[in-house]
C-alpha cells in the first residue's frame, strides 16, 4: 500500500546518496592523487573547482534535493490516501467535519488562485464539478487532493502535522515518534526526529537563500540526513497504510487472523496463532502487520503446519500456523487479512 511513491522517494534519496559518494571519491582523488594518479586525474585536476567552493555545491545541491524530495513525497502520500476516502466513505456527507471543510475551503482558494501557473491544467467546470458531486450526494464522488496541500510554509513538525490532521489522518508526530525505523535512527545518531527535520529545514532555507554558506556538512552528515529523509517517509506511508486498514476493519474490509507468537529473524519465519476459523491462507497471499507504530504488508512466500510445507491452509481456531513472510516482522504483531 502506498509502495510506489515510497520506493520512488527512497530511489531519489539514494540518487543523492550515490553522488555524494562519487563527488567525494572524485575529491579524494584529485586532491590526494595516489602514486596510480594517471593522465584522467591529471586532466580532471586542470578544471576541477576549488575544493571548499566544490564541498559549498555539494552541500547546497544535496540539502535542496533531499527536501524538495520530502515535500514531493509528503504531497503525494495525502494525494493517494484521498484516492482512497471514496472507497471508505460510501457518501460526501459521512466525511469527519474536518476533511469536508477541509476540501471546500481548499477548492475555495484554488477557484481564486486558478490562472496560476500550478493550477493550470485545472478548469474552472472540472473544479466545481468536484465539489458539486460531493454536497449534491451523487452517488459517485471524489475529492480534490490539491485542496489538501495548500502550504505557503516548510513542512516542519506542525505543519507537516496540520496537513495530515486536515486530510483526516491523526497523531501524525506521535506515529513517528514510536516508529521502529526512527526510533532506530534517532538511538544510532543520538538525535531526535524533530531535530533531524528542523536540521535539513533550515539548511535547505540558508542553501536557497544565502549567498555565503558560512557551515556545511560533510559526506558522512549529508548522508545521514538521506537515511533520516527515507525513516521518516517510510514512517509516513506506514501510518497512513494504517489508516486505510483501521478503517476497513470498521467496515468488515479487513480481519485480524491472530498474532505473531514466535518470529525467527534469520529465516523472516513466523508462527502464527490463529483467532479464527474459516480463513483461506496461500503462497503468495498479502497480509499487513500490525503493531505499534508499525503496519506493512508482507507476502506470505512458505507455509508449515506441523513442520509440512502446504501451499494453502484453512485456519482453525487457536490453530498454530508456520509462515515465511517476504519481510522482517517481530513478535506480538497482529496479522490482518483485506476481504
């Protein structure tokens, strides 16, 4: 759920991770030529920039993409979760107050702002059309994302926070606090999230603003602000999968199996006890893991009962089921099935 913009967010920041370890090489070698230097290091050295001034672009250019990255990531993730409201929400008018006012609001101010340039692929008949199937109760209606992310300011924590409380997904920051993946990152790094976004804020601000850069980081920093940047969107798409799943389980869209009672992290093997009967489990198969902070889905890639490999099973109550997920899971985590 969510997969594709979250694997396009990590391929981007791995991109920035890529040439910064290039760019640094390329330094080390110009600048401390071993006893191979060969006619290309020669060459390269005549028109190579001064290494401070090379550093100052590297740094300038990495913090400008990380967060254009994370702003691109975050848009994109409420984007889809709306695609989603209308499945969860059968009519306009069971919408939580705060999502329609929200959207009506939003559409508002793109009607005023509609002969700019970011809404110009927008018409005036299509942004009404929108608005009217919702508050005439058309049996189909959608809603219109770009209502969701208006934002004249960075998306620091309370920002960031306002536009998914808006878009009807709550304790956006709580999440992230408890998230494995950060609480991970922020022990290794003894920092804290908050800090971490702050950082990469502020930076990408003086980068785009100030001529001078009087501080800058080095690879090793610029690379931990990439591992940070994909925790955090990792974290996002993560809770917002939670979201859709809580809601399906109100609908009787999702049903929890059991629970994970044993996890054996070598071979990403589980033991799985059943809550209910009557349930069809295969090879191949997509369930979610569900815990604190934490929802994914997995593939079901083995299946054992009674240590003999099955390609299907139909759960028993209480029953005791071996599986082989496609990722790292953890004891105590409830496995969920979408109906």
């Amino acid at each position: 759920m969510f997969q594709d913009i979250l694997e396009t967010a990590q391929k981007n920041i791995d991109t920035v991770r890529c040439i910064l370890k290039t760019n640094e090489q390329l330094r080390d070698s110009i600048y401390s030529p071993s006893e191979d230097d060969d006619l290309l290091i020669k060459k390269l050295k005549e028109n190579a920039p001064n290494i401070l001034s090379w550093a100052v672009f590297d740094h300038c250019a990495s913090v400008t993409r990380l967060y254009a990255i994370y702003e691109q990531f975050v848009e994109d993730l409420i984007r889809d979760w709306l695609k989603n409201i209308p499945k969860l929400y059968k009519k306009y008018s069971e919408l939580p107050d705060r999502i329609k006012d929200t959207h009506q609001l939003g559409v508002g101010k793109i009607l005023i702002d509609l002969k700019k340039d970011k809404y110009k692929n927008f018409s005036l008949e299509a942004v009404i059309r929108v608005l009217l199937a919702g508050v005439t109760e058309q049996e189909v209606y959608e809603l219109l994302p770009d209502a969701f992310v208006i934002h004249e300011q960075n998306l620091r924590k309370d920002i960031l926070e306002k536009l998914f409380t808006e878009s009807g997904v709550d304790n956006t920051w709580n999440w992230l606090k408890n998230s494995r993946h950060i609480k991970r990152f922020v022990t290794d790094n003894q920092t804290t999230a908050e800090g971490e976004l702050k950082k990469l804020i502020t930076l990408r601000n003086e980068a785009a603003h100030r001529g001078n850069i009087d501080y800058i980081l080095g690879f090793e920093e610029l690379r931990g602000l990439c591992d940070f940047l994909e925790v955090l969107c990792q974290a996002l798409a993560e809770l917002v999968s939670y979201q859709v799943i809580k809601k399906r389980i109100d609908l009787k869209q999702a049903i929890k199996i059991g629970e994970i009672t044993e996890w054996f992290s070598k071979s990403k093997a589980a033991v799985l006890k059943s809550e209910i009967g009557n349930i069809n489990l295969s090879i191949g198969q997509e369930v979610f893991l569900i815990g604190e902070a934490c929802c994914q889905s997995a593939k079901i890639e083995n299946i054992h009962i009674n240590d003999t490999p099955v390609n299907q099973v139909q759960t028993i109550q209480e029953m005791e089921i071996g599986l082989k997920l496609s990722v790292a899971a953890k004891k105590d985590l409830k496995i969920y099935l979408i109906r």
